[in-house]
C-alpha cells in the first residue's frame, strides 16, 4: 500500500488531537491531548524517569509517531502513556 493511501485511510479514524490506546482492560480507548507520558530513554532536554505532557502529535515521512513535548519533537518510543 502506499503512504499516501494508508494516511488516508488511518486518518478516517483517527485525528491529530488525540490517540487510540489499549487500556489495562483490553479496551481500546481514544486519548486525548494533552496526555501524560514518562520518558523512558534518554533525549535532549528530557530524562529518563521525567514525567512529560504530550501537546501535539505529528508523524514522520516513514509514518513514525512523533510526540511533541515543550514544543520539542521526540519520537513515540521514548516514552510511555502515563495513565
């Protein structure tokens, strides 16, 4: 498939302001911005074991999730939903 059409279609049900998680419950939930996440790797500005707040959610030319935390752009793997 290619990205264009897969962007199409993933945005049908999704939107830039929230994300679809699977909760402790295995029920799958829509997480609204802002959201809490822990950084769990290293990255510049940010500490492993720091709470953050996820503002906006972006993705890259090769359709990675992209977190933006004080207006700095982390990818999703860094962290984990805080809930």
């Amino acid at each position: 498939m290619d990205k264009k059409k897969y962007i199409r279609e993933l945005f049908e049900v999704v939107d830039t302001s929230s994300i679809l998680i699977i909760n402790m419950d295995n029920e799958l939930v829509r997480l609204n911005l802002p959201f809490t996440v822990l950084v769990v790797r290293e990255v510049p500005g940010l500490a492993p074991g720091e709470i953050a707040s996820v503002t906006a959610i972006k993705m890259d030319t090769k359709l990675i999730d992209i977190y933006i935390v004080h207006k700095n752009a982390y990818y999703y793997y860094n962290f984990v939903i805080y809930l």
